[in-house]
C-alpha cells in the first residue's frame, strides 16, 4: 500500500471531515492553500486522496477503503444535450447581422433622381430634392448597410446536425455503478434523471472535469437528455489541466 495518501488522508480528514470526494476535490483544486499539494501530487493520487478524504469514518480501516479504491477504479463519460440547435457564427455575415447594402454598395447614399447626380434642376438651379448636393439617402439600408438576409440578422446559424452539448467525465470505484454501466458499453444509451441523481450523489463516485461544444452522434436525443458514451477500467490514467483533472478522454463527442 501507498503509505504516504493514506496517511495524508487521515490528516486532512480532520479538517474536511464530512465533505464528499467531490466537495473536497473542488477545496484542493482551487484553494491557495493546497495549492503547492495539488501541483505535486501525482492526478491519480489526488484521486485516490479525495476518495479516503470522502469516505472515511472515525472508525474506517484505510487498508480495505485503500485497496477497495485502487481495486475497483474506473472512469466514465456522459453527455447532457443542452439545446437541440446547436447555433454557429453566420459565415455570410461573419455574426454582424448586416450586410454590405448592395443597392448603394455601402455608401449610404445613392444618386438623386431628379437630377441624376449633377445637383442642379434642368433651368441649372439647385435640384430641390438633394439641396444641389447630388445625393439622396439610400431606401434599401441604414448607413450603408442591410440586414443578413441568411441569419435574419442575429447573426447566427443553426448548425445542421449539430445539437449542443456537455460531457462530463467521472471517476468511481461503485461496484454497482460499474455494474449498471457494464450493459451499457460502447452504446449511445440515455440515462434517465433519477439515475444521474443518484451518480452525482454517490460519495464512490465524483466529477473531475467538463467541457461544453457541438455535436452530430445524438440525433435522437433531446435537450435534458443524460447520455452514456464510454468506460474504462483497465489502465486508468488521469492528467492535469487548468486545474481539473482529466481522466482518458473516453467516447469525446465535443467537436
């Protein structure tokens, strides 16, 4: 056994006692006062130490929590669809909502009609309709530009295909999460709400990392829907990134 986590676990326990691996996972990952902890440790032993932390009792045997933990080890990945349309950046426009007006070509001006530009009526007078000046205000734009016609002016376009999403990524040692899981292998299958309450609220089982995109794989789903996408159990490593813990990016769908 790793003698050094369980022993810095039974000291930190005496000042986060009560907190769940994920509560303290945050308190590590963001608090000054860790910080020089969290750079050195190694992210699965970071892991392994908010699992102790989370877990303990006053009376816990660390060896069998230790070896429960380090035996039982996985990581898995699900998604939340949080919008159907997944909107992008109109490429006609570049997300101003305007367009160059092609009737004044940007200008904001057009010649006069009743003077065809020269300024002056047919007795050589100041035209009345543009002062003498030759100009008129254009009819097609407001200072030269018109609304995008593609995005309707918002400036956005529905990404054909695409549906926005997050993917969150866990880490566990629940038997019986694994267990539920298991069926569920290499399978884009929903999770129903209960069961996500129920994941988030293990005390074997906390978030280490999530990251919001697009993506095409969940066609069928609709916005609220939790979807399994991967698992992993053999050779389970983790790496640090701005200040998460990411395990092995299993089934990412963020394009």
């Amino acid at each position: 056994m790793e003698f050094r986590i369980p022993l810095l676990a039974k000291k930190l326990y005496k000042t986060h006692k009560g907190m769940t691996p994920g509560q303290f996972f945050g308190v590590l990952r963001t608090s000054p006062h860790y910080k020089a902890l969290f750079d050195t440790l190694d992210p699965k032993d970071i892991v392994i130490l908010c699992f102790l932390v989370g877990n303990m009792t006053e009376g816990s045997d660390m060896k069998s929590l230790y070896d429960e933990i380090i035996q039982n080890l996985f990581v898995f990945s699900l998604v939340y669809v949080t919008d159907e349309e997944s909107l992008e950046t109109c490429h006609y426009c570049g997300g101003d909502g305007e367009v160059t007006c092609g009737y004044c070509e940007g200008d904001g001006e057009v010649d006069c009609e009743d003077c065809g530009g020269d300024g002056e009526d047919d007795e050589g007078e100041d035209c009345d309709y543009c002062n003498g000046g030759g100009k008129v205000s254009c009819d097609n734009c407001r200072r030269g530009y018109e609304q995008c016609d593609y995005c309707e002016g918002s400036g956005e376009t529905v990404r054909d295909g695409y549906k926005d999403v997050t993917q969150e990524y866990f880490v566990s040692f629940s038997r019986a999460l694994y267990n539920y899981f298991e069926t569920k292998i290499d399978e884009l299958e929903e999770v129903p709400n209960k069961n996500y309450d129920s994941i988030i609220k293990n005390k074997k089982t906390f978030m280490t990392f999530e990251e919001s995109g697009a993506s095409y794989e969940f066609g069928d789903f609709m916005s609220g829907d939790y979807v399994f996408v991967g698992m992993d159990k053999e050779d389970v490593s983790f790496y640090k990134r701005n200040q998460f813990l990411n395990p092995q990016r299993i089934g990412s769908f963020i394009s």
